[in-house]
C-alpha cells in the first residue's frame, strides 16, 4: 500500500470547489427510470446515456470523479474510447462500485445486508488495470419499528471496514458508505440517532482493521425527517443536525465527507450542503462535498429522453446542476446564483 498515493487522491476527490458524480446505477435501478421516461434500457441505451453525461463540455471544472458500474468501465463510446478514458480526459477520475446486492438480514425482518466480499480482492486487481482510482460500498440502514438493530448496523459496518481494507491493500481509495434511508415517517431526531450509531460503530470496525483514515472517503447520509414525516425539517436544521451528528462520529484525520442525496430533490440536496458550508464555515476539519446521483442526474435524463437530438440541451443542464453544487461546496450558492446560471 503507497499511503502517499492514496492520500493525495483523497485529497483531490474532494478538492475544493468540484465533487463526485455517482452514475453506478444497476441495471435494475437504471431501468426503473429509464421505463418511467418510455425509454429502453438496453446495453447500448445505458451507454448511450453515459456517454452523455461523460462528454458534457468542461464537466471537470466541477466534478473530480465519477463512480462508475461494472458494465460501464468495460464500455467504450461510439467512436471506441473506453469511457474510463473519456473521463480522464476531462480531467476526472474513475471510480467503481464494488457490492453486491443486499439481501434481507437474517432473523431481522425489515432490515439488510449488502454482500459482494467473495473474490473482491480478484477484482480489485482488475478494475485498478482498467484505470479506478477509488471504489464504493454502500450499506443500507433502515428506521422503523424496533430497527435499526445492533447487529444490522455491526454486520455492515464489518463489512465496510473489510471492504476498505481490501480496496487500500488494493492501492485503491475506498469511499465508505453507510447510508441511513430517508423512507419512512420518522423524525430527524431518530435520523440523528441511527446516523450516529451507524457512523460510530463502522469507524470503530475501521479502526480494528487498520484502514487508514486519511486514505478513504466517508459517503454518508443526511440527517433528515423521513420523506413521509409529517413534520418536515427546514434547510438550516437539517444543515446543523448533519453536522453536529458528523463532529461527534466521524474523526478529524477523514479528508473529506461526499454527501450521497438519497432521495432528496434536487434543488434540497443542494441548499442542504450550502447551509452546511456557509454556517460552519472554517470550523470543519474535513471538506464537505457531494456525491449525488439522482440529484445531479434527473432533470439531465428527463431532457435527453434517448434522444440524441437532445444531448446538448440535456448536457447544458447537467453542466448547470454540478456547477450549482459547486457553488454549495463554498457556501455560495442561492436562489440568484441558480437563476442567474
């Protein structure tokens, strides 16, 4: 492992003023919005789209990486350029997404485990020649009547710690993710709750094997009201109760926090992250940055539509929404900043 390396990767994945681009969609969770357009989810339409979003003009300005799926790091565009290599000619970095499904937890009803350890070190090998500088494990928790449960949250955690380890060994940086669902009715106070539990237990799971804090990145949720709650928090508490949830879980020697959406609209994922770095400006001792998908992705692929009559128009919006996200990385962005761009 060159920890070097590894760091100044990091570091530059969460660089000031760009963030990460999360088009690692399954085959499933891409159809399911490609069937809600009328479009095709084909092998050719999904690179299709990608190829899209890869090609927008000066995306590097605002995006350092992109997260990549197995199908679309093997891809290439329809003039034979491996998409990896599409992005690093913009100036951005491949990453790859290395779970696997989740299956329902044992003996735990409501709750789930992602796997994807077998062979992960086989293809750790693989995708680094392929040109990955960093990976993604995301591990689910869900609130709800008696969940989540210790063992949930420590089976995850483990499995992340282990993940990691291996992506290091690997010379890979991994970015970490245990992700707290917005589904369901609860309160922001139990988001907090579980958010702290969870982070706590897979930095501790961290710590015991040896992965090297300031060589990964954290990809955490929100802490946020459910999505049914009837009580729905304002952008600023959402903002100070992510935060103070992050300074009292997460180590300093972290470089950097990307943000996952997880559902949010878009226009809210990006006030919730300028709140976050306009309140605590100066007071972090990591960078706090994004790495969205639907956010960033859902007004691009509503435009595009499979169309390729309408791929500059689709781009011009994308190239907006990471641009608007920068703007939230500084604390700089607003209701006049958007409409203005």
């Amino acid at each position: 492992m060159d920890l070097q390396t590894l760091e100044n990767t990091a570091r530059e994945m969460v660089g000031p003023g760009r963030g990460i681009l999360a088009a690692d969609e399954s085959h499933g969770t891409i159809g399911k919005r490609f069937e809600a357009l009328g479009i095709e989810s084909t092998e050719d339409s999904r690179r299709d789209y990608r190829e899209m979003l890869f090609t927008t003009p000066d995306i590097g300005e605002y995006l350092s990486g992109v997260i990549l799926f197995d199908e679309t790091i093997r891809q290439t565009t329809s003039d034979g350029t491996p998409l990896p290599q599409i992005l690093l000619d913009q100036g951005v970095m491949p990453g790859i997404k290395v779970d696997g499904s989740t299956v329902d937890m044992p003996l735990s009803p409501g709750e789930k485990f992602t796997q994807g350890l077998d062979k992960l070190a086989g293809r750790l090998e693989e995708y680094r020649e392929m040109g990955a500088r960093f990976t993604k494990w995301r591990a689910v928790i869900t609130i709800g009547d008696g969940i989540p449960t210790d063992r949930c949250i420590d089976a995850n955690a483990r499995a992340l710690a282990l993940y990691a380890a291996f992506c290091q060994d690997a010379g890979l940086v991994p970015i970490v993710e245990p992700e707290v669902l917005i589904d369901g009715n609860h309160s922001i106070q139990q988001c907090y709750d579980a958010t702290q539990r969870t982070l706590s237990r897979t930095f501790g799971h961290l710590y015991e094997h040896g992965v090297e804090l300031t060589g990964m990145i954290l990809k955490p949720n929100m802490v946020i009201s459910g999505k049914a709650a009837d009580n729905q928090s304002g952008v600023e508490e959402v903002a100070r109760a992510t935060v103070e949830c992050l300074l009292r879980s997460v180590p300093a020697a972290v470089p950097g926090i990307a943000f996952l959406s997880g559902g949010q609209r878009f226009l809210q994922a990006t006030q919730h992250l300028d709140a976050m770095n306009r309140l605590y400006e100066g007071r972090l001792p990591w960078e706090l940055s994004f790495s969205y998908a639907r956010a960033l992705q859902e007004q691009p692929m509503e435009i595009w539509g499979g169309k390729a009559g309408n791929i500059e128009a689709a781009q011009k919006v994308f190239r907006h929404r990471a641009k608007m996200n920068a703007a939230a990385r500084s604390g700089s962005y607003s209701d006049d900043v958007e409409k203005a761009s």
